[in-house]
C-alpha cells in the first residue's frame, strides 16, 4: 500500500509510495528548495506529502540548502531565519538535521559582531551550554578571576615532524608531515587563548599580548605568537567556529 493514497502498490514498485505519490514528493522538494534559494523564505504550508516522505531525502536537500547558504562562508541572520523555516517545513527535529549546533554557532557569531559594531565588549560564552556534553566532561578548565569566556571549540594543535621515510644504503631519507601535538577545547577568554587538554593531552597557553597575527582557514586557524618562532597551527572541523575565533580575536587584539 502506497504510504501517501492507499492505493495497492504494484509488483515492480519500490519504497513506500506509489509512483504518482513519489513524483509529487519530489516536485514539493523541488519546489522548496527554489523557494528558499531564491527568495530566502517560504511562502504558504508545504504540501502534507512532504511529512510522509523519505526522511533521508529531506534531510538530504536541508543539507543541500545550508552549504548553499554556507558557501560564502557565512550566514546572515535572514539564512538563519530561513533554515529553520526549512527545518519546520521539512518536518526534521533538530537532531535530524545536525543543525543546532552550526546555526548556534552563526547566531553567536553575530551576536558578536553586533557587539564589534557597537564597540561594545564581546558577548560572554558559556561552556555549559554552548559546548557539547561529550567533550565538556573530558576538559576541567581554571578560569582566572576577572577572566571572561569568549568563546570554545575543540581543536587540535598540529606540528610538522620530519620521520625516515625509507633507508639508503649512505643514509636515509626523510618527509615532513603533519602530526597531532595535543588537543582539547581552545578556549578563548579576555585574556588568554589557551588548549584545555583532553585527557593525557598537554595544555598550551597564549596570552593575548604575544599575539600579533591571525589567520582563518577552511579548517584551521592559525595563530603568529612573538613568543615562539613558529606560528600555532589548530585544527578545527568546524568553519563557523575558526570564523568566530577569528573575528573576536581581531577585535580584541585591537581593543
Ligand atoms: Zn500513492
């Protein structure tokens, strides 16, 4: 039976819906998407199919839609605003379309650049409730008197070695690569940026004032410290969070 009308599915047919019932799910989908492309919004209910569809399809064009919006490296508050129009359309949890973190992320990050406009202080991150559960229970960070949090994500400090790639009879040759040095939370606060390890990893600390240059990357951010010859290379998976180390660290470096 067809998931959608009821009618009797034929011998041949597969998935849940007939094949008139799928054309009309993917032509709604089609439909969705073009809108909030192009005018950034939704206007009218989506059609009831849409709620009895392949789960995976529909998160599959939400997915579709965010690194669309996100190719610019960036979400505005209108893209925001979208997505989760998107979200309640498509009928996803938050859980389903992985979501919840990366808008938050967004939002924070404008959140923070309102407060750079206004040349006011930098909006105050709260480990509790922006870091994951998973990776808060793993760092136990001492946070000095005076000292506010700006912002954390975890990341990893990457170092380049020089291993013996192959033995030769009058000596051996050598590659560089890059290996992980130690990870944790980088934890960016008013007045350090400081690794708080992970279990029987190392911690590393750089106070603000060492600092003179930074740099964002697809996924990594990197940090030029006067106290040491080579620059801090950190790995973090996520765009949203090096943007944000990134314009913080700006601004509070020039304040
Ligand atoms: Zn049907």
């Amino acid at each position: 039976m067809c998931g959608a009308c009821g009618r009797k599915l034929g011998f041949f047919s597969w998935g849940d819906f007939c094949r008139q019932c799928q054309k009309l799910f993917k032509t709604e989908l089609t439909r969705l998407e073009k809108e909030i492309l192009s005018n950034k919004d939704l206007s009218g209910e989506p059609a009831v199919i849409i709620k009895k569809g392949n789960k995976k399809s529909r998160i599959k064009l939400y997915d579709k839609v965010f690194r669309q919006f996100e190719t610019r490296g960036e979400l505005s508050q209108a893209e925001i605003t979208a997505l989760q129009k998107l979200q309640q359309a498509l009928d996803l949890s938050d859980d389903e379309v992985n979501a919840r973190e990366q808008i938050k992320l967004y939002e924070f990050l404008a959140k923070a650049r309102e407060a750079i406009e206004k040349g006011v202080s930098l909006p105050v991150f709260d480990l509790n409730t922006h870091l994951k559960p998973k990776d808060l229970m793993k760092i136990a960070p001492i946070i000095r008197k005076n000292e506010l949090i700006h912002f954390a994500a975890p990341a990893s400090l990457m170092e380049t070695e020089e291993v013996i790639s192959e033995k030769l009879l009058w000596g051996v040759k050598t590659t560089i690569r890059d290996v992980e040095a130690t990870r944790g939370a980088l934890i960016l606060t008013s007045q350090r940026l400081f690794l708080c390890p992970f279990p029987l990893e190392k911690p590393v600390e750089i106070p603000l004032f060492y600092i003179f240059h930074v740099e964002g990357k697809l996924n990594s951010l990197t940090i030029f410290s006067r106290a040491r010859g080579r620059p801090y290379d950190f790995r973090i998976s996520n765009r949203a969070a090096i943007k944000i180390f990134e314009t913080c660290l700006h601004y509070l470096l020039t304040h």
